[in-house]
C-alpha cells in the first residue's frame, strides 16, 4: 500500500496530523506485519506568494490574514495546544513567513537518497521550534546536511532547477483532485482522508483498505 502525503512544511496541522497519522500507523503495522506499507511527502504550498529569503514574522503575517491580532492569537494558542497534545512544541512566536517551494525540491532530493522522513521532520521541526527561515538556500542545506544529505550536492540540487518538475506535478495533482486544504492522505492513489485525524482514524482505514486489497 502507498501513502502520499500532501502537505506543507509550514502547516501547523500538517505536523500535528504527521504525528497522529504516525501513531496510527505504527498501530496498524503491529496489528498487520504482512503488510508493507510506503509513505511519501508530496507538495502543496498554503502561501506560493510568499517571498523568498528571509520572511516576516509568522504572528503578523496571521494578524494580517486572519483579522487582526486577537483572532490571530486564538489561532495560535489552538495550534499551540493541539501541538503539545502530540508531544510538539510550536513556538509561533519566533516562526518567521516562507516560500517553501525550495523546501519542497529538497524533500524530492530527500526521497531520492531515501531520507525524505528525516528531512521532513527536520524542517518541520526547524520551522515550527527553532524559528528558521525556510525560504533561504544556505538555511536548507545546513538542514539537508544534518540529516544525511552531501551538503555540496544539496547546494547545487538548489541552485538550478533539479526537483522542480516534480514539485510542479504534485501541486497539479493536488489541483486536479480538488485538494483545497492539507494534510491530505492520499491512498494508492484511490481514496483519500482530509485533515490531521485521530490516530484511531488512520489505524482504521489502513486497516479497512488493506482488507478490501486482500
């Protein structure tokens, strides 16, 4: 079974559903060791019209969007919450606005060295804890490099166009599915679950799709 995964690294419910959908299925995987399970990250971009370099502060770009500083805020603390649920610790505070198209070519190099779940946990991480701009070139490769990727190739992989087609072809997936919001869990290629669900949820319909392919 193939699990992709449409999301942004700057999406706070796409952490928050990568942990619950990871509880989920380690859940599955015990109940079912036959059955071998690979999961990919695809791209989808919530802002493609932020800037790249260094980006403004996450708090006012949400106070711009969202309404002023008060919505933003409950917004934050419900994320922040939800986070922590999960063992995360956001820090909107310190959380700066980002192109992740960069981003998201260094993951299509991360699946191909075959450590795009480290990578992706890593800039996840960087984003939402560490205050990292994700939008800079030399900010990736320090990250790229941390998790195990050559660190001179990552740096060329970004300087020209390598990955780029990929990225463009999961965001017209994405278009041409009708998928408006992430996380979108994608099955086979079949059927998909919307939204960072409880880890019962994922279990389940693992479990039910494994029954209808048996």
């Amino acid at each position: 079974m193939q699990v992709e995964i449409w999301s942004d690294v700057v999406c706070p419910w796409c952490y928050i559903g990568k942990r619950r959908f990871e509880e989920g299925l380690d859940a599955f995987r015990a109940a079912h060791p036959d059955v071998e399970v690979e999961v990919a990250y695809r791209a989808y971009q919530l802002d493609p019209t932020a800037p790249g370099g260094p980006g403004e502060a996450v708090v006012r770009a949400y106070e711009k969007k969202f309404g002023g500083p008060e919505e933003a805020a409950k917004i934050i603390d419900r994320v922040t919450a939800e986070g922590a649920s999960v063992g995360l610790e956001f820090r909107m505070d310190i959380a700066q606005r980002a192109n992740t198209l960069l981003a998201h070519r260094l993951l299509v190099l991360g699946e191909i060295d075959g450590v795009q779940h480290e990578l992706k946990e890593r800039l996840l991480k960087a984003y939402f804890t560490e205050g990292e701009s994700l939008g800079e070139l030399e900010t990736l490769v320090r990250l790229a490099e941390e998790v195990g990727l050559d660190a001179e190739q990552a740096r060329a992989w970004l300087s020209g166009d390598a990955g780029k087609a990929e990225v463009l072809s999961h965001l017209e997936f994405a278009m041409q599915a009708g998928i408006t919001s992430v996380p979108m869990f994608v099955f086979d290629r079949k059927s998909g679950l919307a939204g960072a669900q409880p880890p019962e949820v994922f279990t389940q319909v693992l479990t039910q799709l494994a029954a209808q392919d048996a």
